[in-house]
C-alpha cells in the first residue's frame, strides 16, 4: 500500500477509488515549504492547476513515483526534473474534453451577444437594448487553433452554428480534418481570414505567446477571439490594446497567464467576457477527470504502464494493444540479462523479431533497459528516464528487427555486451504469460514467476540434477521448478533452477564445485 498526497480539489469519487488500494492524505492548499518538507513521504502525489510542483518538490520526493495531474495541462509540474528522477507524469486529458468545448461554444456565443454586459447592466437597473447588439454566427468563419480533443469537439459543436470552419494544426492529417468538416490551413491564413478565433493548443516553449501583437496585427478588424486552453499563449498585454484600439471587437476568456489575475487591464474592459477557469469546470466532468487521473496513477504505482503518460512518448491504443504485453517480457530479459553478463557494460542491442517488429517499440526497449539498469544503479530507473540513465552512463544501445521466427509468433531478444563476453536472453509471451525461451546458445521453455533463478552451465551428465538437488534439500532451499536446455546430448547444457529461497554465497560455491559445472550464477527477479 502507497502513500498519496492530493494537494487541489478533486471530485470524491477519484479520492474513493484510491482510497481502495492505497493510504490517502488530502492537505488542500499546502504553501511551497509545506509540499516540500511532506512530499519525502509519498510515492503518489496528484494536483490539479494550483500547485506548483517544482524541481525542488520534484527533488524532495525521494520516494515519490507518479505525479497526476487532475486535468489536462501540466505546465505547473517540471517535466524536466520528474524526467531526470524517474517520476512518472500522468493526467487526464479526457474526462473533461466535452466540458471544455461546451464552455468555449458557450463564451463564444455569450460574447457574440454581449450577455455578460447586458446582464450587468440589467441588474443595476439600466434597459439599454441599443447598446448591447451583437452580431450573429451565420455567414461567418470560425478559425480554431489546434483540432486535438477539445478542438475536435468544438468543431463538431460549431459545424451547424457557422459557415465555415478553419482549423490549423500540423500534427492532423487531411483526413481526419475533412471528416470534421473542417479546413486545414497555415495559421497566418487562419488569423487573417477567420471571424472568430478560439484557441486549443497545450503551453509548451514554442507555443507561448503565440498570439502577439504580430498575429493580432494580421486579424480582421472586427475579429472576436475565445481562449479555453492555457493563458499563456496569448499576450494580455497586446490584446489589451488591440482592444481599445477596436481591432480586436471582443474577447472570450477562461484563462490567465497569471492565475488569479491582478489588475489585468482585459478585466477592466466592457468587450471581455471572463471565467475563472471554469472550461472542465461540470459535475460530470470532475468526476470524470478525477477517476481517470486516479486509475493513472493506480497503474504506474502497480508498475504498468499508464495510458496518459505525459513525459514519455506517446503511443497509440493500436501500438499498445500489440506491445503492451511484451513490457514485462522486455523487463524480464532486462534483469536477466544484466545479472548473467560479465561487468562493465559495452553496449546492449534489443532484437524484435515477428509481428511486433512491424511497430514502435521504443517503449519496449525503455522497460528492457529499466530492467537492466535498475539492479546496476541507485538511482530509480523505469520507463521514463531509462534511455536517459542509459546515455548519462554512456551505454551504447542498439535496436535490431527481423522477420517471422520459426517457434514463436513474436519473439524479443537482449543483448547483453561486455568487451569480447556476449549474453543473450530471449522472451516472448505465450497464454498470457513471460516465457524465457533462450539463454546464450541453449533453447528452453519456462515461466520466470519465483524471486530467484539459478543458472547452471554444464556438461550434460547423468546425475547432474540430483547434485544440484543434494545440495538445495540440505540447505533447506526449496526448488520450485527446474528446466535443462542443451546442445546435444553427454555436450553442453543450461540448467535453470526456479528458487522459493535465497542462496548464500557458501551454498552457490558448492554448486559451482560440482563436477562439470561450468558457470553458475543467481538472478534475483
């Protein structure tokens, strides 16, 4: 059972469902020195946008393992630095997709009509018809920037309400744009061309700022522009003037590049229409978001693989399908390989060979390098920062893919190279199970499932076995199963001993002693 720290609200069904498998504190509200001198304690910790998790915090966590984030963007976290320590990044980017383009549609339309300032005067006792007409969406062009999740479903949302529907987004093929009903184009075309503008592209480096006095130079006098994503990338300052100036007609906004914002010059206009951060902000959408980055974090701290992974790359449902499998196996052969290779690592080459050749399978040499730097480092080492750990420690890696196998439909193999001393490991996965099927030159079959496994490299003799049994049976270690792969028969073979127990040194010395045993080595799983 886990310890996890929730620092920002979250719905209580998400609190509830981790409560089930692991201890939960929710200290709401935790100043910076607060978070830091507590998070020692934690392996889970899960925010939303008001905590800052800093590389400081991120440093602190010693024992941290998995930071979610109850949302979407993750710019309050340090990617770098959770890289670095093997901190897994998780959030939620589909809980709260419709709430989102529901709120935009909904700003749009209220500053298309100029509700929110009809409605103010209104209740301070004015009936000022005549100075709060609007301006329709028919015959008019919606410009959306960025046609991910949100933007996908604003677009969906706004095909019966607009004309037309322009979209610029580099990473969305033609294809997929048509069928929204949506054209692609570059983005200064969309600016210039567009009557409405609304913005859903995540705040990275390169996207802050992304609409400055430059773009806002280049709209359409009279533009109305509608911002549900991240504050940060539109400059407040040059929207505040294009504004007064009447550029800009009206602007529809939910964030801020500081939050809450101080004396921003957009709230003290009458053409802005403003929510604080309100875009996921629906029942069901919490409670969604807060089940989804709950079931995340859940999965990283068993030690699977998390379907929202920020800082790793991302991987299709379809490559995840096929590979995800074989994660295990990958890190199997990992810890095995590592162990049975003599010191000072060379380089490593990862084989894949079957239908899994036919994808990415980065992710699989991550989990197989885990495995293998792990027992060599103190450092955590897992899917995140494991080619990280590998290149800081100058371990030359390689990837190979090969064709159909003859014995397995997929088969992954590691490579283990230490000057001229090769090992070589192979896997694959049979009735939902890791299956070592090779070890250096021998060809066997068994399931890895006990903490310790006894490698034997001999000549095959009669006997054998029953020396190996001897010798575990006086020592009151108990044998959970035994595989042999050979050559040829009275030539060389690989025993294979799955252990219940540990075995001191003195004990290994003595199985070493018996007559033809070339090599024997312990991996502990």
């Amino acid at each position: 059972m886990a310890r996890i720290l929730v620092t920002d609200p979250i719905a209580r069904e998400g609190v509830a469902l981790l409560e089930q498998h692991h201890q939960v504190d929710v200290r709401l509200g935790l100043p910076p020195a607060e978070l830091k001198a507590a998070i020692g304690e934690y392996e889970g910790l899960v925010v939303r946008s008001e905590t800052k998790v800093t590389a400081d915090v991120i440093e602190a966590g010693q024992r941290l393992q998995v930071i979610g984030r109850a949302g979407v963007g993750v710019d309050n976290i340090d990617l770098d630095a959770a890289t670095r320590r093997g901190v897994t990044v998780v959030n939620a980017p589909t809980g709260n997709v419709v709430a989102a383009a529901e709120h935009t549609v909904a700003l749009m339309l209220a500053m298309a009509r100029n509700i929110a300032q009809a409605d103010a005067s209104l209740r301070r006792g004015e009936w000022r018809r005549r100075d709060f007409v609007g301006v329709g969406l028919r015959n008019k062009t919606l410009g959306i920037v960025g046609l991910g999740n949100v933007g996908s479903e604003v677009a969906r949302r706004a095909r019966p309400l607009v004309t037309r529907l322009l979209a610029f987004d580099p990473f969305v093929p033609q294809e997929y744009a048509r069928a929204l009903g949506v054209e692609l184009t570059d983005l200064d075309t969309l600016l210039s061309t567009s009557d409405f503008i609304t913005i859903h592209t995540p705040l990275t480096d390169s996207t802050r700022g992304m609409i400055g006095k430059r773009q806002l130079d280049m709209m359409k006098p009279g533009v109305r522009l509608v911002n549900v994503a991240r504050g940060g990338l539109v400059d407040e300052q040059a929207l505040a003037e294009a504004l007064e100036s009447g550029k800009v007609a009206g602007a529809a906004l939910d964030v801020f590049d500081r939050e809450p914002p101080q004396d921003s010059p957009l709230l003290k206009s009458g053409k802005v229409v403003a929510t604080p951060h309100l875009g996921g902000s629906t029942a069901e959408a919490q409670v969604e978001v807060a089940r989804e980055v709950a079931e995340q974090v859940m999965a990283v701290l068993r030690g699977e693989p998390a379907r929202f992974t920020v800082n790793l790359p991302f991987v299709s449902p379809e490559v995840q399908a096929a590979l995800g499998p074989y994660i295990k196996v990958a890190a199997t052969l990992g810890r095995l390989a590592v162990q049975l290779a003599e010191p000072q690592l060379d380089s490593v080459t990862l084989e894949y060979r079957g239908e899994i050749a036919a994808h990415d399978t980065g992710i699989l040499t991550s989990s197989a390098l885990a495995g293998l730097l792990g027992p060599a480092t103190a450092e955590r080492v897992n899917l995140v920062n494991a080619r990280l750990v590998a290149r800081q420690r100058g371990l030359n890696v390689l990837e190979q893919k090969g064709g159909q196998t003859d014995q397995y439909s997929n088969l992954v193999s590691v490579e283990a190279r230490s000057g001229a001393h090769v090992t070589r490991v192979a896997g694959t996965v049979m009735r939902d199970e890791v299956h070592l099927v090779r070890v250096n030159d021998y060809w066997l079959d068994m399931v890895p499932t006990v903490p310790y496994l006894l490698f034997i490299e001999h000549v095959d003799r009669p006997g054998m076995i029953g020396a190996v049994g001897t010798i575990t049976g006086r020592q009151d270690i108990n044998i959970a199963f035994m595989e042999v792969g050979r050559l040829q028969a009275r030539g060389g073979a690989m025993m294979v001993v799955g252990l219940d127990d540990p075995m001191p040194e003195p004990v290994l010395a003595e199985v070493r002693a018996i007559p033809q045993v070339r090599l024997a080595r312990l991996v502990r799983l």
